[in-house]
C-alpha cells in the first residue's frame, strides 16, 4: 500500500491506496463520494469527470498514486444554487451523465474565453448522454455563461 | 502490482537501467483503459513520470520547439504561439478524445503506445519531428519516421526513456490534418492523414492503413514530380505501395484504401508537381 | 413544475445502486457460455485458487423451476446441461473482493461441446439449426384488411423493397445493477429497474417464494429505454441466489463491456414491401413481411413483433394491408425491449419505402404522403377507425414550415451544384406511435394505485411506475396536485418498493403518464369521496378534511384508489388482429437535413425538425426532452450505432467502438407540439416516450438518399455501407 495525501474539495486528506487503485474506485468506495459515476471505464462516456489541478479528466483513467500532492475536485465541491440554470433547462433526465456533464459544463463556465476557439459542443464531446439529446445541457451551459456564452469558435 | 515513484529523471532512468519490464507511465489514458478486467496488467511494475518537472514544460530554441515527455495535448491547444507555427498540433490535439482525455494525454505516451491509429504521431511525422531518448548510457536522437519497426515495435532499448520530441521549425507552404472517425469527436481514426510541404519536400503521412503511422514515400514522390492524378482512383496504384489497411471491426481496408485516395486527391488537387 | 429529483442529480447526491452504502457484503459475478450452442460437458475450476473463499452457485441451487417467469417459461436462470446461445449464464460467484472475484470468474472453465448453431435469423434453418418448433419460428402474426392479392393483381404500378435494420444497444448511462439480502426471513433485492412487479414475479417463481418473502425496491434508475423493462429479472435472481447461498448481502454490478455483451438489444428486422398504387400515388394495397430475429429465448419478441406489424403500414389509408410477421429463434443473445418496441424497425421500412416510391413513380414525396394520410373516419391495417379529431395533415405543414422544407430543397440543389465533395438533401417522415401496451394488454394488466391522505394533510401517491429520467416523479406530482388543488410540495411520490406500492404495471410501453397518470387523476378523486367530499373540493378543504380523517381514525391509512377501466368503444380481438390497438396514437413529422461528405461517404445531421401531436403536453421541458432524446438515439441508429458479431457474440462491446453520438455529433433539435388533447389520457395526455425513435431513422435516410442520389435500404447507414452504395451505381457521383 501506499500512503499518500492530497487536497480533495479543499480539505487535507490521506489515504493508502494499492497502485492498482483507480481515483474512480478510491473517490467512491474509500472516500464514500459517490457522486462521481462509472459509466465505461475506458475514458469514454466523461461519467467520472473530475478535475485535477483544475482541468476535467476520465478518473476511471488515473490511478490514484498520481494525485498525491495534488488538488482533486468532485461534484461534491460545487454550489447546488449556482445550478439552477441545469435544473431549468432540462439539463438532466436519467442523471446517471448528470456530475459529469456538470463537472465539465462548469468547468467551460469559468472559462468563457474557451468559446472564442471552441463550440460548447465540442467541448462537451467527452460527456455522453443517452437521454437529453444535448440540448437541455447546451441550453444550460449558455444560459450559465450568460454573456459569455455567445460563441463565436470555428465549430 | 508494483509502482515506483522516482523523485526525479535520473533516478528514473536508473529505475529503467535496473528492470527491463518497468512500463513508464504518464497520463495513463491508454494503460488504464477496461484496467479492472485487465488483470495481467496488474502484474507489471510502473514507473510514475507524472511528477517529474523536468519532463513538463515545451520549449522554444532557435531551430526547434521541443515538447516535455509530459507535454500534453491540452498544452498545445491552449498556446497560440504553436497554434501559428505548427497549426497540425492543435488540429490533432483537438481530435484527440475530448478534454478529459487531452488535459492527461501526452504526446509522448502517443508516440510509445505505438497505435497504427494515433493521432498525434501522423501530424509529428509530418513535420519531421524527433524521438529524444534518455538512458544512462546517454542520449540519442531517432527521426520518427525510422521509430517504428512493425507493430508496436519501437526503436527504443527498455532503458531508454521518451525525455523530449523534438520538431524542426519550418515555414509550411502546406499543411493539412484529415481525421476520419466514425462520428466527430471522441473516435478512433479509420483513416488519418498529415499532410506538409515545405522546403524539406512533401510529407504524408498515413494513420490507420498499415501496422503503424508511416510516411507514404510513394505517394510522396509522385507529389514531388507528377503528373497530376485525373481522379482518385488514379491514386490507387501508388498507394498499394505505402499502404496495407485491413479489415477490423472499425471499418474495411477498401473503405479506407478509398478514402485515403479522395482525401489525397481533393485535398491536393491543385498541388501536384509544384515546388514549395 | 421542474424536475422533482433535478437537484439531487446535479449535485451528485442522487444514490443508484452502486452508491448505496452497504456493510459486510460480497461482490457478484457471473460466468458465462464461452459458445451459442451446445452441451456443458464440464465445468473446470483452477486449482490454484482457493474456491472455499467463495460463493459458488449454479443451476442446482436454485430452489424452484429453473426459469425466469415471462411470457413464456423456457429461460433459465442458470443453464444447465445446454446453452443456446454465447454469455448465457451458468454460475455465479461472490466473494468480499471485486478484484478476487474477477479473477476467479477467469479461472473458470466451461467446456461446451458445440453443436451448430443459427445465427442468421433471415436464412432459412438447416434441419440442424432447428432448435424450436419446427421451423425456428417463435411467433408468427398475421393482419388481414381486405383482399390484398386481388386488389395488387389490379393495381396499376406496384413498387416493392427489401428493408433491414440492424440491432441497437441502449446505452443507459448506469449499467445493470442489483443488491440482494436478507432481512429478517424476507428476500430484499433492490437496483435498477422498470418494472418492480416484473422482478417479483420472477423471484417468487423461481425462487419458490410466497410474497410476503420477496420485497423489490427500484433504486433511481440511470436510464432504460427498455433495458431495463425485462432484464433485470435475471440480474436480480443471481445477486438472490448468491445471496441466499452465502448468507451475506450480494452485490453484482455489470461494467460496461459484460452489459453490452450478455443483455438485450433492439431485435434486428428484415422487412419487404409490396404495395399497389395508383400512377398519381394513392395506396390500393399493401403486402408487408416482417421478420425479426429473436435470439435464443422467447423473451418479449412476440408481443415486439405485434407492435411492429401493427406500426408497418403506416399512418396511411389503406383498403387492402396483409402484414405477416415472423420472429425467429437464432443462438443470439436474446434481443428484447427498446424504445419503440417493434415500431421503429418497421417504420423505417414504411418511410423509406415511402420515398421510394415518390421516387419510381416520379412524385413529390411530400406530396405522396398528403394524399395517402388518415383522415378522421378512416382506419388503420387492423381496422380501428381513427376519429380522435387531430388534422395529421397540419402536422405535416408544420414540420414542413419549421423545417423551410421547400427553400431547402431549393437551396440544396444549388449547393450540390456548386460544390464537388459535399452533397446535401433534405428527408421528412411521417409517422405514428401507438400509446399502452397493445390490443388487451391493458386490461389484462389491470394496473392499481393508491393514493394515500397523511395526518399532516398531505398526499402520497403508490404507484410501482418508475423514474428513469422520464419524468414519472415530477409528472405525477404536478397529476396529483393539479386534481386536488395542492402545492406540488404538498404531494409526495413513494418509493417503488413491493411491500408498499400497489401494481400499476410495467414502466414502459409510452403508459406511464397517460395511463398510470389517469390512475394518479381517478385515486385522489377516490381520496376525496371518501372524505365526504365532491370532486370541486381544493387545496386546503381537502388538507383539512384529511387531517380531521386522521383526528378521527388515529393510526389508520387513508387511501384514494383507482384501477384501470377500458376507455368506451375499445374492442380488440387477439385472435384475428382486428380491432382497436391502442386507445391513442401519437402522430408525428420529422424532417432532416443532411450533409454527405463524397470523399469520406460520412453522413452528417445539419438541421432536424421533429413535430408531433401528443394529446396536452403536461410539462414542456420534460416533453422536449423525450422528444429531444428520442431523435439523437434515432440519429445514432441511423448512422453509426453498430453491433458487430462474431459467432453469435457482440465483439465491439465498448463504448469505444460502439459509438453513440456526442454533443458534437448532432444538431439541435427543434421540437414543436400541436395540441390535442386526449379525453382518456391524464390531463389530456398522450403517451410521448416511443415516439420520436420512430422517426429519424427513415427521415435522415431519405434526406441521404435525395442528397447523394444513392438508394439505400438498410441501416445503419455507415459511411463504409453508403461508400459501397455509390460505388455500385455507375450512374452516381463520387468524389
């Protein structure tokens, strides 16, 4: 086992960790922050967007050894008020997509600049969902960016 | 599984020079991938490159821009100084997963995880990039069109470690990245092209067509020279030469012999035969 | 009203069932037929683990018949001696580590001595592929509307076709899931599901328990589409029986590569078309085969064959239909409920079909389906008489006017002029959906619930019908609080747990809202008679009433009741297929517009109108999200969702090679409504979910078609199949 410690939604905390230990498994049934989901293990479906240092990444992809040190953020870490342009816009049916989707929308949230390079749509490609359609969660991402969500990237 | 942390580069590469098994492990979007049900990869024993500093940042000499072994794609795409002179990086980049695969994905790991269809290898190659390799028996420097030698085979010793990709700077009369997936974003290329023409000559270089990225050096050659092709089954000939694309449950070789024709021939319609 | 459960969902903080915190349990895990048919000879164990580590069920620990209860009972819980089909399930393990657990189930062997098996449901069996009845057939269904041959002997043109749809994963976000255990002498299994009752029924019968000893709680379902409708059953008996034996709770969650390989898909189809026309383009007969490919059980395909043969000739008036179906056995893992149930694979065939002919006889397309339309007062293949008052034809105009159809068309034809490697065009649909489960299917199921008065004035509606993201929770609330005056904080919806909430029936079938719902209306009806009170008491004379109930009768359960009654005039008869399918059709127009790329043969969605009459739309946003969803899994079907097999197995079974679009893969979709509501539907409703998978499928097709000039008939329409299309037709354009 390996002892390690990182910063998880602002707090200190350490754990030990097997190497084979992806963050997904850790965060869910060691730290019981469920919120982060499985969908396909394969960085595929952004289910298990989390950030790292800042930036969204698979956690079914990291091991946990690699955060040590480091700042990791969850679903847990964000402002229930601040989502209410998700709620309002449909952004969530099955809900199974939903903290990724929500990870990664917020994350294009605090960086409108992303838009005048990059359509809402290609940077929300690493998050599937079955049941919106995508509008919903589209809608919502501009509704949340509200000036800033006009976009004028190539895409 | 056993993992080593080395707490910096030297210390890497004595953990390489020890063990010849040691995988090194950066981002860790490929070796991770199904990792529950991948049991026998359990049993190896990585080496963690995540935290090495020296492995990091890009730079910029005179000649060259050299990108860190840790380099990501989200590095690239995010600088405007390499956006305008190496344009194909950030075209790749962006095609590579989505964000949570670019902000871990390293150009580096692309290079070593020797996928026929990677995405970042093809726009290297095209712009005649290097393999900077470590080891403590010193460096050396492998042009990346020589790096492969069959499918997953590499030019690379097990102690040697990928430290740096070296890229010549050159002004580009030509340059095109044409990925085709079976949906936009987030697909594993069927077909990938690189295509630059500068005062080195043309490149092409084709993705998902043959056990690894190669050059098309016949295809190549008749861009150098002639004649223009009347059409893109006019392609077909040269390019049995430089391609051999099977069948997989990604897409058929004729499909993506085809593809690769039309994408040559439209995208370089009005160029064949003409100097940078 | 939003979406009761939004915020929980958003945040993360909503629990499915790998979430729920669980002590002292053992991981599941199931091992699986190596081959689609043959005889288990035997069944090795590595000698280098430790097996007394583990829970080890098979087929003999099964404590009644070994058989999920469905509709027929032929499918084992555990093979036996034979398996029929690659992945069937033939042991179970658990063990306190997921890890050991995984390993274990490689160190199995199940040795199979092969027998041939039939996997291609449209040829015809060899005599030693036959493995059912005497010719493979499952079910066989026949409509018969009056004299097909002699109506086609007389018709002036007769165009037929050959249509194929391919099988289509549901991709719900959370996997299969399911936790079994024991608490005091009653069996609880909990997890994903559709349908409580469905579970029930299978644990008791196979299981050999009486109901008192069986409780089943649906935890927040992370998507269905069918998935999850007849399924679960089978995941639910394992986690038991692993439970019952190890005598600790079980845990059995599939990844994502296991759901793709070992669970259901959409049934494959194989449709070929006959019709009788005039030269100006009105329907005198229509011929229409049906096949599907059942795969290795009975499961659900004759009634998915019923819907289909019953949507495959179209919203369309026809004097003479013949429509025979056949579902076959093939040693494919069995394919099941999805979206659409059926309808969509022959709706393809019809609406494709549809262009073509425009195309033999040289029509306008649009046309061709004004002409042929219902009108109120005519009647459908099995004969129903269809008078609900909607104007199918305004549909049509507004999907036509919000698409721009005709400046497009325009516009097309001098893009594709100007332009050497892009091709662009234009395809509409029209279609319907029928809303419950078929013919009397709703009378049989005879669907309950309660609605119940709390001491403190509120309300709680007992229904067994689910959330999945559909809407159910908030949908019932806004049902209830709308009958009884009430805030919707006011209404509470319970748990789909079997000890508490009565049968309202499975949640599928586009039923929830507009039957269950009518449900929700009639038992806070009840509620109030029983309090003394008329049905114009609101709000606060109903709060108060219900809490001088309970100052009256301490300790007493107040509750509202309804069952499902027949709305007048429906008569459906089984045996001849004739009669009233459905009490309500949703009516529908899709238009897409394409862009085909020459050079690659990829297919891209630029634009997709989706217009469709549901009876009242309860809750815009929901409803646009139904719909929304609806079309890009409709879009994925039609270009790029692709199961490919190899000896009976699913062989790209990850999401990286089975490829669902992204955000970036779609445009947005314009939904629009036309309202009209519907007398036996809750608050005017129609059944919604199915619906908008029907549509996309020939809409975008046909828009590739008149783009390219290409003629295909089968989907998915890949870019490798439309490339070997073009290249095929010497007459076409490729780059």
């Amino acid at each position: 086992m390996i002892p390690i410690s990182f910063t998880l939604n602002g707090s200190r905390v350490a754990v030990e960790v097997d190497a084979a230990d992806r963050l997904l498994d850790t965060l869910r049934y060691q730290l019981a922050l469920t919120g982060t989901k499985e969908g396909c293990g394969e960085g595929e479906c952004g289910a298990c967007t989390v950030y790292l240092d800042g930036l969204p990444v698979d956690a079914c992809l990291v091991p946990t050894y690699q955060v040590r040190g480091r700042r990791v953020d969850t679903i847990e870490s964000l402002d229930p008020v601040a989502l209410e342009p998700f709620e309002r816009c449909g952004a969530t049916q099955c809900g199974a997509c939903t903290p990724g989707v929500v990870m990664t929308a917020w994350w294009i949230r605090g960086h409108g600049e992303l838009l005048r390079t990059h359509t809402i749509r290609e940077l929300m490609a690493g998050n599937l969902c079955r049941c919106t359609g995508y509008d919903g969660i589209v809608d919502a991402v501009k509704d949340a960016l509200g000036d800033d969500g006009r976009e004028t990237g190539d895409g | 599984m056993n993992v080593l942390l080395p707490a910096d580069v030297p210390a890497a590469l004595d953990l390489l020079a020890s063990d010849p098994a040691v995988v090194p492990i950066a981002g860790g979007t490929d070796l991770l991938v199904h990792w529950p049900v991948r049991v026998e990869a359990h049993e190896r024993t990585y080496l963690d490159l995540s935290p090495l500093d020296a492995l990091k940042p890009f730079s910029w000499t005179a000649d060259d821009l050299v990108l860190g072994a840790l380099t990501t794609y989200w590095d690239v795409i995010r600088d405007p100084r390499i956006g305008e002179a190496f344009p194909l990086l950030v075209d790749a980049a962006r095609q590579v997963g989505a964000i949570q695969i670019q902000a871990r994905g390293t150009w580096a790991g692309n290079i070593v995880n020797a996928s026929p269809a990677a995405d970042g290898v093809p726009v290297l190659m095209a712009y005649d990039a290097v393999v900077v390799l470590e080891s403590r028996r010193g460096r050396e420097e492998v042009p990346l069109d020589r790096f492969y030698s069959g499918y997953k085979q590499m030019q690379r010793r097990p102690d040697q470690l990928v430290v740096a990709i070296r890229i010549p700077r050159r002004r580009y009369a030509f340059q095109v990245f044409e990925k085709v997936g079976a949906r936009r974003a987030q697909a594993i290329a069927k077909v990938g092209l690189a295509i630059t023409h500068s005062a080195a000559g043309w490149r092409v270089v084709a993705a998902s067509v043959a056990p690894t990225i190669r050059r098309c050096l016949a295809v190549e050659r008749l861009l150098e020279t002639g004649p223009a092709p009347r059409s893109a089954d006019d392609l077909l000939p040269t390019i049995a030469q430089d391609a051999a694309p099977i069948d997989d449950i990604r897409s058929s070789a004729s499909y993506r012999t085809q593809v690769m024709a039309r994408l040559l021939f439209h995208d370089l319609r009005q160029r064949w035969g003409r100097p940078a | 009203m939003r979406r009761l459960e939004a915020l929980a969902k958003l945040t993360g903080r909503e629990q499915y069932v790998d979430d729920l915190p669980l002590d002292g349990f053992l991981w599941g895990m199931t091992v699986r037929s190596p081959a689609p048919r043959g005889r288990i000879t035997a069944i090795r164990f590595a000698p280098d683990v430790d097996w007394s580590q583990f829970v080890v069920v098979d087929h003999q620990d099964i404590p009644g018949p070994n058989v999920v209860a469905l509709i027929e009972q032929d499918q084992p819980v555990l093979a036996a001696s034979w398996v029929r089909h690659v992945h069937e399930p033939v042991l179970l393990l658990a063990h306190p580590s997921r890890d050991a657990v995984r390993r274990a189930a490689r160190a199995i062997e199940v040795v199979v001595a092969p027998d041939p098996p039939a996997l291609d449901f449209r040829a015809a069996p060899r005599p030693e592929q036959i493995q059912y009845g005497s010719d493979n057939v499952l079910k066989r269904l026949k409509i018969e509307k009056g004299e097909v041959e002699r109506a086609l002997a007389r018709a002036p043109v007769i165009v037929a076709g050959t249509y194929a749809t391919g099988a289509q994963e549901h991709v719900y976000l959370e996997t299969q899931g399911m936790i079994a255990y024991l608490d005091e002498g009653v069996l609880v299994v909990k997890g994903s599901m559709q349908c409580p009752y469905y579970v029930l029924t299978a644990l008791q019968h196979a299981l050999a328990r009486d109901a008192s000893h069986v409780r089943v709680l649906q935890t927040p379902t992370g998507g269905g589409f069918g998935g999850k409708e007849e399924f679960p059953s089978h995941i639910a008996l394992h986690a038991a029986l692993l439970a019952l034996k190890g005598g600790r709770p079980v845990k059995l969650i599939y990844d994502r590569g296991e759901d793709m390989a070992a669970t259901t898909k959409r049934h494959p189809a194989l449709i070929r078309h006959r019709t009788g026309l005039t030269r100006d383009g009105r329907l005198l007969a229509q011929d229409i085969e049906v096949v599907i490919d059942g795969g290795a059980y009975v499961t659900l395909s004759p009634v998915v064959l019923s819907r289909a043969i019953i949507h495959a000739a179209g919203p369309y008036a026809c004097d003479h239909v013949r429509i025979t179906g056949r579902a076959m056995f093939t040693n494919a893992v069995p394919f099941g409920a999805f979206r659409g149930f059926g309808a969509p694979q022959t709706q393809f065939a019809g609406e494709r079909h549809m262009d073509v002919i425009a195309r033999t006889l040289g029509i306008d397309a649009v046309e061709l389906r004004r002409t042929n339309l219902l009108r109120d007062g005519q009647t459908t293949a099995t004969g129903q008489v269809i008078r609900d008052g909607t104007d199918r034809l305004a549909v049509l105009e507004r999907a036509l006017e919000l698409s721009g159809y005709r400046t497009k068309e325009r516009e097309h034809a001098a893009f594709n002029a100007t332009h050497q490697t892009e091709r662009r065009g234009i395809g509409l649909a029209t279609f319907y959906h029928g809303a419950g489960f078929t013919g009397g299917g709703e009378l049989t199921l005879k669907s309950q619930l309660r609605v119940a008065g709390l001491p403190d004035g509120r309300v709680e509606v007992l229904s067994a019908s689910i959330e999945m993201g559909q809407g159910t929770l908030t949908v019932f609330t806004e049902l209830a609080a709308a009958r009884l005056g009430f805030a919707a904080a006011d209404v509470t919806i319970a748990a789909a747990d079997t000890a508490r909430v009565p049968n309202s029936g499975p949640t599928v079938a586009s039923r929830t809202t507009m039957i269950v719902g009518g449900l929700v209306e009639r038992a806070c009806d009840d509620l109030r008679r029983r309090l003394g009170l008329d049905d114009s008491a609101r709000g606060a004379a109903v709060q108060q009433a219900i809490r001088r109930w309970h100052g009256e009768h301490p300790g007493a359960t107040l509750c509202g009741e309804a069952a499902y009654e027949k709305p007048p005039g429906i008569e459906w008869d089984d045996k001849t297929y004739r009669g009233d399918a459905y009490g309500a059709f949703g009516w529908a127009a899709y238009v897409a517009e394409v862009e085909v790329d020459l050079r690659t043969c990829a297919s891209r969605v630029l634009d997709f109108v989706a217009v469709q009459e549901v009876g009242k739309v309860l809750n815009p946003t929901l409803a646009r999200g139904q719909v929304q969803g609806g079309v890009v899994q409709g879009i994925g079907w039609a270009l790029m969702e692709e199961c490919k097999w190899r000896d009976g197995a699913m062989v790209n079974n990850q999401l990286t090679n089975y490829l669902i679009p992204t955000a970036d893969d779609v445009p947005p979709v314009r939904v629009a409504f036309l309202e009209n509501p519907y007398p036996h539907g809750a608050g005017g409703a129609k059944g919604l979910g199915e619906l908008p998978i029907d549509g996309p499928g020939p809409a975008i097709v046909n828009a590739v078609a008149r783009a390219t000039g290409a003629d295909p008939r089968a989907i998915p329409l890949t870019a490798e199949r439309l490339m070997e299309l073009m290249e095929r037709d010497p007459d076409l354009v490729h780059a």
